[in-house]
C-alpha cells in the first residue's frame, strides 16, 4: 500500500473520531425530564419545602367519595372521616375540600386553591326573532315566463 495513502486515511480519521466522542459526551450530558414529576412550584408531600403559610403547612392532595368511604390524602398521609390527623379530627369531606376541627378551631383545606367554583349564568335570549330564509319550492324557483315540467 502506498505510504502516503496511509498516511492521508490517519490524518482525517483522527479528527473524525474526536467529532463522534464530544457528539456522544454531549448527549449524554443532556438532562432528561421525568414525566411523572411534578411542575415546579407545586406541593409536595414534604411540611419543610411546602410551607402554606394561610393552611399551616397543609396540602390537601386528593379526596376520595364512595358510598363505603370518605377519606382524604393531606401532606401524604390518608386520614378516613372522623380520624385524627396531628391534634385536629377530619370533621368532613367534599368533593373539592375538607374540614379538620381542633381545638384552634375549624380549618378548610381546599383540592385547588384560588379556584372557586360558580354557577352557570343562561345567557339572555334575544328579543327579536331570528329571519328565517324564504324557501322556494320547485315550481317557484322557475323564471317568469318559462314552463315548467313535470
């Protein structure tokens, strides 16, 4: 083989090779996103990094309604109705809150706070009457002074 070939194939097969190992370093630095984490911002199960000043530091996560049992995930940990959950008894539970009673009082603990749930409100019909298209049956619809055939 001639030495100069050789020679040529070297000098452009060692730049090639550093191109392909940082393409290959570089996507495997990217970080992948998990899919079932939560957004960031959003609470967590945690009282030290979800600290809700207005709720005491609890998060109301989920609520479960059924005809055997009502029940509700708070900070984490399922507290069935009438259960104790620290020094307060979960007195009740709906469908987008709860109540824990203690000897501070009641405290309501909401599934999305900020959101408040209104009433549909109809929309006012109009007055006037909607005009309706003249329809024109087959025998109208020919021009005056033709014959129409049937």
């Amino acid at each position: 083989m001639n030495p100069s070939l050789v020679t040529r194939h070297s000098l452009l097969a060692a730049p090639l090779a550093l191109a392909v190992a940082l393409l290959t370093a570089s996507a495997a630095a990217q970080v992948m996103n998990d899919p079932t984490r939560p957004p960031s911002g959003q609470a967590t199960a945690d009282p030290d990094v979800a600290g809700d000043a207005e709720g005491g530091g609890l998060v109301l996560q989920s609520v479960m309604l059924s005809p055997t049992l009502k029940a509700a995930i708070i900070s984490g940990a399922m507290v069935k109705l009438g259960e104790k959950y620290g020094d307060a008894v979960l007195i009740k539970v709906a469908e987008s809150e709860v109540v824990l009673k203690s000897v501070d009082g009641s405290q309501v603990l909401k599934l999305y706070p900020g959101v408040e749930k209104r009433d549909i409100v109809p929309v006012a019909a109009k007055t006037a009457p909607r005009k309706s298209k003249a329809r024109r049956s087959g025998r109208d619809s020919a021009a005056p002074g033709s014959t129409a055939t049937r």
